[in-house]
C-alpha cells in the first residue's frame, strides 16, 4: 500500500503557520508543541506481535505471525479491521491503523484508530483450522481488547463468520461481562447491524452523488475558485447522462454499482465494470441486477465467457481487466485494491472523477500527477467511512442490545456522511489543497484540538 507517512507532519506545518489555530500557543511553546503532535500522531501507541500456535488437521503444529497496532486512541477505543493475507505485513497494518485514526477523526466517531493482521491466505485452510485461528487470535490478544478497549472488525480475508467466531471467545474469556461491543461487523443473529454489509458502497455512491449535488447547486463558485475538468462534466450531466465505471465488484464495488444503476438524483449509466478476471462492458450501460444475480450464484465472479452471457441475457463485451481504467468514463469508482492507479497507467486515465473506494488505490505519485491535471478525487478518508460508520452503529445497539431498523441504519449513515461533506466542501472551495489533504488537515486539528484541551502537549 502507498505510504502516507508525511500527511500528518505536512497538515501539521500548514497548521502550525495558521495563527488562528490553537491560538494559546506562542512562539517557542508553539514550535514545540507542534514537534511533540507530530510525535504522537505520527507514531503507533503499540505494535502488538504473536506468533499464533495452531494443530492444523493433519496433525502437524504451525506458528502463524500475528499483529495488532493500536495507533492512536485520544478520541475513544481503539477500532479497526483484522486482514488475513498472505501478504500483510507490520507497515502495512501500522499504516491501515494510522489511516483509520484519521478517518474516525474525520468523521467524528469516538474511536481511535487500530488494525490486525494474520499472515495467512485463508483459501488454503479448512473451516475448522480458521476457526482455531480465530479463537487464538483473541486467546493472544486477549488483554488489550474489549468493547471500551480495542474493537476489531472485518478486512480482507475475514467477515461475519470470523467475527462471530472471535466474538464467543471473547465471550468465554469473560464470562458475565458485556461482549457484543467487543467486535462488529458480525452476522445479524448475533448482534450485528443491519445494512453493514451495504454500508461502505452505499456510502461512496452518496459521497459521489453529495458532491454532485453540491457542484450543481455551487456551480458559480465551483467554476470560479476550482481549477478542475470535472466541472464542466458536472455540468454537461444536465443534458447528458454520467458515464460510470467501477473497478472490482465485490462487497463495496457491486452495491456501488448498483447504487449507481438504481439512483432517481442522477442520471447515470454503468459502462463498465471489472473484477479479478474481467471487464464487461456496454456503451449504453450494463444490467447490474443480472449481473450481481450472475455473482451471488458463482462465488462473486462476472461472467467471463460469451456463453455466460447469453445464457444470462446480458448485453456486453467482454474485454481485458485492467483497460477499465483507461475507459473514457466521467466517473471511476474503485473498489478493488490498493495501487491500482500508478506511474506506468497515470497519463491514460480520462475519467475527470475518481472515487476511493478501496483503501489507497492511488500511488502518491499517480495522485500529485492527476491532481496538477485538473482530476477530482474523492480520497479513501472521505468516501468509504461507510462500513466504520456502521459498526460504530453496531458497537451501539450492541451496548443497548436494541436493534435499528434498515432504513434508520441507512439514515443515520447518510447523516454523518453528509455532516462531513459539508465541513469539509466549503473548506475546499477557494483553497489551493486538494480534497485529500482538506480532509487530513481536519482531522489533525480535531486530534490537536482534543490534546492540547487534555493538557498533554506539556
Ligand atoms: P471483496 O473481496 O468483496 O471484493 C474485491 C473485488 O475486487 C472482487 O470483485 C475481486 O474479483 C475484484 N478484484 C480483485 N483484483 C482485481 C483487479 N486487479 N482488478 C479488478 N478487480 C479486482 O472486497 P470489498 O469488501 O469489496 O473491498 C474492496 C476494497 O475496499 C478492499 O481493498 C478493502 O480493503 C476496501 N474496503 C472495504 C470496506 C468494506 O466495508 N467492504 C471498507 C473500507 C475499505
């Protein structure tokens, strides 16, 4: 994954020159005190490491490395994903926890910021053998987490079955204690929420559709103060409808499409999606329906072959994977992985809008090019809080065992979402900062603001 590493000493120099902020903070005292928040934001609180001890069926003992990095818990537990990958790795997990600290900030959530890891690739162990490594995963980090602690949830590689899974050991290991706090994103039956599985695509199509809606109504100043090419296509969307693409076409990229597909504010078609084989394309828009009933009934997969299609009376080409990026689109959702934009595809993308759906799937490299071009980008930070969002919802109704309806969820998850946009789109207007760093900037100040209020910057 990209390193964001310099974000929060760069928001922090912008910071430290605008007097307006922390005003109590003078000459000397100021410079330190900006010293010491680059200190303490920029590095994890703790690296947790195990190596987890498991009898796998065949009799033979395995060590499995093992991670938990609680990065920064000023603003309430710490919070964050478990990944099982073979390919994940302490910076990786260390940079996820920092992201998730910026990201619960920015959308004020009393969490901070955490995220696991487990080196392993899932596919190549039995059901029970994942079970075992679920329970040892919470056996080993048994004493740093908990509801008002540390609250994992689903990543890569993990889901409601592995939730549950750790939750009941939690719940073994504490006996009489409150436990449906202490994991989210765990199946309904045992205390999940509804609409979590929706909620991260939900809430990156309504992030793209807020922004469009603000674009239309602020046009002026749109076309003003902001030196970019989506403007225009915003506005020629009144006499023609928005092209779409969505790369991956899993949990997040298939509600997203279709969100997209469904919307009644926006005129859109879906032109093109992909997953880890494909691209399917269709220049007067695809059946995203059929499409995802092809998926559920094949293991997540889009057809692949011309006889899929047509047995499924779908209507498309079936072209190489990675051209979808290149397609002349006006809006590309990603929803696949991270680096997918990077600088050997840079110069091809046309779509004047990306949204990140995906965690960093722009290389900082493809970001700064695309962004000197005029290329609107919705980053990670902003468009696909919707899953923490949720589980924040589930940590809630798990603590007051009553539960919401559907349309309460979605609700609620429009709300904050909503409330953000709009503390961070006036800031955008007139600024010279793209969106990306807009968003890094108020997180860090609300992060400042809470440390220095709690005296901890002496
Ligand atoms: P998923 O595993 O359900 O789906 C991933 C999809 O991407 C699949 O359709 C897969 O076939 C496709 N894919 C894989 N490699 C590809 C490639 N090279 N090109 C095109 N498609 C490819 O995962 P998800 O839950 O949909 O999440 C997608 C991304 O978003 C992940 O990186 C995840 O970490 C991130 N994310 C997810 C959530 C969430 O709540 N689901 C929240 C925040 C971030």
């Amino acid at each position: 994954m990209s390193e964001r590493n310099t974000v929060i000493e760069n928001s922090l120099t912008t910071l430290l020159k605008d007097e307006s902020f922390l005003p109590d903070l003078k000459a000397q005292t100021r410079e330190q005190a900006f010293k010491s928040l680059v200190a303490l934001l920029s590095t994890p609180n703790h690296v947790h490491k195990s190596y987890l001890r498991v009898s796998l069926e065949n009799g033979t003992i395995v060590r499995i490395p093992s991670f938990r990095v609680q990065h920064n818990d000023t603003l309430g537990p710490y919070k964050g994903g478990i990944r099982f990958h073979e390919s994940v790795n302490e910076g990786e997990v260390s940079n996820l926890a920092r992201l998730m600290t910026l990201k619960n900030a920015l959308h004020e959530l009393p969490f901070g910021g955490g995220k696991g890891g487990v080196i392993i690739n899932p596919r190549e162990y039995t059901v029970k053998e994942l079970h075992l490594i679920c329970k040892k995963y919470v056996q080993y980090f048994n004493d740093i987490l908990g509801p008002d602690k540390d609250i994992p949830a689903p990543d890569a590689g993990t889901g409601e079955r592995e939730m549950d899974w750790m939750m009941a050991e939690y719940k073994n290991i504490h006996p009489g204690e409150p436990y449906r706090g202490s994991f989210t994103g765990k199946s309904i039956i045992n205390g999940g929420s509804l609409g979590r599985k929706q909620a991260t695509g939900k809430g990156v199509y309504f992030t793209f559709r807020y922004m469009m809606h603000n674009f239309l109504k602020e046009q002026e100043r749109w076309l003003q103060t902001q030196d970019n090419i989506f403007a225009e296509t915003a506005l020629n969307h009144l006499d023609k409808k928005l092209k779409v693409a969505v790369q991956g076409f899993g949990n997040l990229g298939s509600v997203a499409a279709l969100e997209a597909f469904q919307c009644n504010y926006l005129q859109n078609e879906v032109i093109a999606v992909s997953d880890r084989q494909v691209m399917l394309y269709n220049s007067d828009g695809l059946d995203i329906p059929a499409l995802l009933k092809f998926a559920e009934e094949n293991d997540g997969d889009l057809p692949s072959a011309k006889e899929d299609l047509s047995a499924h009376d779908i209507k498309a080409e079936i072209r190489d994977r990675d051209s979808l990026l290149e397609i002349d689109a006006d809006v590309l959702i990603m929803a696949a992985l991270e680096n997918q934009i990077h600088k050997d595809n840079m110069k091809k993308i046309k779509a004047p809008l990306i949204v990140e759906g995906a965690n960093a799937p722009i290389t900082e490299e493809a970001d700064k090019y695309l962004s000197d071009q005029g290329t609107l980008i919705v980053p990670d930070i902003l468009a696909n809080a919707g899953g923490v969002i949720v589980s924040y919802l589930e940590w809630i109704q798990g603590r007051e065992t009553q539960f919401y309806k559907e349309e309460q969820i979605y609700e609620l998850l429009y709300e904050k979402m909503q409330n953000t946009m709009d503390t961070i789109l006036p800031q955008f207007f007139g600024d010279p900062f793209p969106l990306r760093q807009n968003c890094y900037i108020h997180s860090v100040m609300k992060l400042s603001t809470v440390l220095f209020r709690q005296g901890k910057l002496y």
